[in-house]
C-alpha cells in the first residue's frame, strides 16, 4: 500500500483514490508523529521525503474525491514545513481554491490572484500551470494556448506543457500544430508509445482535410506500426492501425476504381 501512496495519483484508480482519502481523514485527530498508520508505516518518520510526496498524492485523492476537510489539513501541514512562499506550496493551494469554486465567478476571481504572482516572480511554474489549467476551465482556449506558448519559450523540455498544448491544438482543429508538438515530445522520450500512438491519432484525422490523404494516412500506419512494435500489447496502437489500414484501402479502392472509369477504352477495330 505504501508503494501505491507514493506513486503518480494519476495511475490510481477511483477505487484507490476513495480508499487513501478515507485513510487521511485520520490526521485531522491526531498528530502525525503520535499515530501509528499501519497502512503508511513511513508518515510515522519525523522526516523523510516519501512523507511529504504521500501527503502530496493524498492531498490529490481528498480532491478527487471530495474531502475537503482533509485536503486542507494536509495543505496546511505542507505549508507549515515548507512555507507558504514555496512555489510547489503555492500551486498546491491554487489548486485547492479551485477545487473549491462553487461557480464560475469564483474560479475567474482567481486569475487576478494567479497575475498577481507571476507578476512578482515570472519564474513560479507551478502558479503559470494552475493558470493554463483555469483557463482551460474557463474554455478560454486561446488564451490558454497562448500561455503554454509562453511556458515552452522559458522550458522547452516540459513535455507535460508539449502534450497539453498538443491537445489544445487538436481541439481547434490545428492539426499540423499539434504533430509538431508531439514530435517535441518524441525528440525527449523517443521510445514513448503512447506518443506515437497519440500522433498516428493525429494524423489519421487530420488525413480528412489533407490534399494529399493517402501519404497522411501511410504516416499515420508509421507511427501507429512503431506504437506497436514497442508495445505489442497496446491496445490503442492496436485498434488504431486497423483503423488506419481499413480507411487506407477504402481510399485505395476508390481511387483504382475511378482510373479504371477514366482509362481510354480500346477500339473494338484495333
């Protein structure tokens, strides 16, 4: 259990997340250096960097699902150990204000606060993060897209910002854009299936507005085949190359059929 409290809140499951959110409902009683925690035996510790990456993930599942009165005690025992200035502190209570916007007022009173910040300090990335991550909220794509812009100017490795921008651009239709952007990411993470996967997607779609659809889709069956090749049990590469190949002799078949209609016959004399 306590491997599953340090990894990425991302990997867990709805389920896990209830289970570790009702478990952390016990540190608003006692104080952590006092409990026993038979399913964290490491929080027990007075310092250790698993402790505070548990209460972080912790902290996500009371979010997910719904213990506020937990989440903000675990915040609260972050920013008494790292101070209230610490960028990843500051993101994290962002992230908790938000979660605690009953409306869409509320979340927009907080994007004057997120400018306040970086207009002290530029640097805060986990501040310019919640701030795409509102906007997005907001449905103010644009200006969201403007701001990954921004962020990947500044740091041009962050292939989190790269797959997000990735996805904005998709989502308006700007599909050469998003290629480049998940070509950013393979030019880090080369071996990286999903990504691969993830621009087949890309390119199979945006093959219905090329003028030339054919070599996209043949891109496409590329990055789809390479998906697979490094992940034979990828679902995803799986279907979406039969998707691919389907479409790709249907097109096939159409064009062969319409050169057989334009061929010149031969004259029945000859």
């Amino acid at each position: 259990m306590s491997t599953m409290v340090l990894s990425s809140p991302q990997r867990q499951t709805n389920w896990e997340a209830l289970d570790h959110s009702q478990k952390a409902t016990r540190y608003n009683q006692e104080d952590v250096s006092a409990m026993g925690f038979m399913s964290f035996p490491f929080l027990s510790t007075k310092e250790s960097p698993e402790r505070w990456t548990a209460y972080e993930n912790l902290l996500y599942s009371c979010l997910r699902t719904g213990d506020d009165k937990a989440a903000h005690f675990l915040l609260e025992r972050l920013a008494a150990r790292f101070g209230e200035k610490d960028e990843r502190v500051m993101g994290l209570r962002g992230l908790f204000q938000e979660a605690m916007a009953e409306d869409h007022s509320a979340l927009l009173k907080l994007l004057p606060e997120y400018d306040r910040i970086l207009a002290e300090n530029p640097t805060n990335t986990p501040i310019r993060k919640r701030r795409i991550a509102l906007l997005c909220s907001l449905s103010r794509k644009v200006d969201a897209i403007n701001a990954l812009a921004e962020l990947l100017a500044a740091s041009p490795t962050d292939i989190e910002a790269w797959a997000e921008l990735a996805d904005l651009y998709v989502s308006q239709g700007l599909y050469q854009q998003a290629e480049f952007c998940l070509e950013e990411i393979l030019l880090s993470t080369p071996n990286a299936w999903n990504i691969h996967a993830r621009l087949g997607e890309v390119l199979y779609v945006s093959a219905a507005t090329s003028p030339d659809p054919i070599t996209v889709l043949a891109e496409s069956v590329r990055r789809f085949c390479r998906s697979i090749e490094l992940c034979d049990r990828y679902i995803r590469g799986c279907y979406g190359l039969k998707l691919v190949c389907e479409t790709s002799a249907t097109l096939l078949n159409e064009d062969n059929g319409l050169t057989r209609m334009l061929r010149p016959r031969k004259s029945s004399q000859q």
